[in-house]
C-alpha cells in the first residue's frame, strides 16, 4: 500500500472514525503482535508490559516490518561487536538488553480518538489508528527537534512508509510516526 497523501486521502483509505466511531472501530481497529515486547508509558511515567497493540488492520504489516527489522539490525549489530559464535539465546539477551536500553520498546500509544491538541477542524491520526508514538519522554513535541532515535531507526521506519513526526515543518514531534503525509 502507498503511504496516503493529504486528509482527504487518509478518509477515503482507512473509513471516516467521526461518523460512528463504534462501527468504524469494530471494521477497522486489530490487536496486532510485537515481534518484541513493548512498555506501555504511562503519563505517570509507569512503565506497563504489551504484547500487542491497537493499530488499524492496513497499518498491521508495515508496523510488523518495522519492528521486525529493527530486531534485525540490532541481532547483527551484537553479532559484529560479540562475535558470530555465541548460541542464539545469547543474542537474544544481549538484543534484549540493547532494545530496552535505547528505548525501542518504550511505547507511548496508537489508536487514540481525539482531535489534534488545539484544534477542533482536524483529527489526529492517532484516531485512525494509523500513528504510533515511541519513547515520549526522550523524544518530546516541541519547536525545537530533540530525539533520542538515531538514523537507521528511522529510516527504517520510513523504508516501510512510515512518517516521521520529527520531519513536521512547525512542532518537531520526534516520538511520531504516521502512516500518512500531508497531515
Ligand atoms: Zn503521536
């Protein structure tokens, strides 16, 4: 699927959430499976266990490609620094240990029905269930681009169609990816 363009497009691909949000949610809306565990932050900044998140049903593979890559880059990252001759459960302790200490996993929500902070016109994309926001407390939304992701994060995101929040022209809101432009 090409990564939608404008508001308009993003209705007419992923349904219209304001009409009836509960029929549109019951079509749309899937539990779709990390290829690794999540924390949930909280706004308290409690941290909360997820094996699956909320995303619409179109948005499901390209999120799974994703996180299955960066799981990729991140094996092979070890491998280069710990050698290739370890067994594989080593790599997956040490893999584990890389993504919850850059904050990969850190997960600060998906569907979300609200319209975007200020405004009452436009909804946020997070009301289609189509963007995702990831370790909020190092990336905040603000004018100033502040992030802790480095590039190949989010390339990878972008590879698969994915927008970055840090690419918006006014707020930087570098913890965002969207599965749309224009918006
Ligand atoms: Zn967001």
């Amino acid at each position: 699927m090409n990564t939608p363009n404008g508001f308009e497009e993003v209705l007419r691909i992923f349904g219209d959430p304001r009409t009836d949000n509960a029929k549109w949610q019951a079509a749309n809306l899937i539990e779709v499976h990390c290829p690794f565990l999540f924390r949930y932050f909280d706004d308290d900044g409690s941290l909360s266990v997820l094996s699956h998140i909320r995303l619409h049903k179109l948005v499901a593979e390209p999120f799974t490609s994703v996180q299955a890559d960066v799981l990729n880059y991140l094996r092979l990252a070890v491998k280069k620094e710990q050698g290739f001759d370890k067994t594989s459960h080593f790599y997956d302790v040490e893999v584990q240990k890389r993504i919850e200490a850059d904050g990969y996993d850190i997960f600060g929500g998906s569907y979300n029905y609200r319209p975007i902070r200020g405004t009452v016109r436009k909804l946020s994309l997070h009301s289609f269930g189509i963007a995702i926001d990831m370790d909020p407390d190092k990336n905040p939304r603000q004018s100033v681009l502040k992030t802790s992701f480095p590039d190949w994060y989010i390339n990878t995101w972008k590879r698969h169609g994915w927008f970055w929040g840090g690419d918006f022209r006014s707020l930087r809101d570098s913890m965002h990816f969207q599965y749309a432009t224009g918006c």
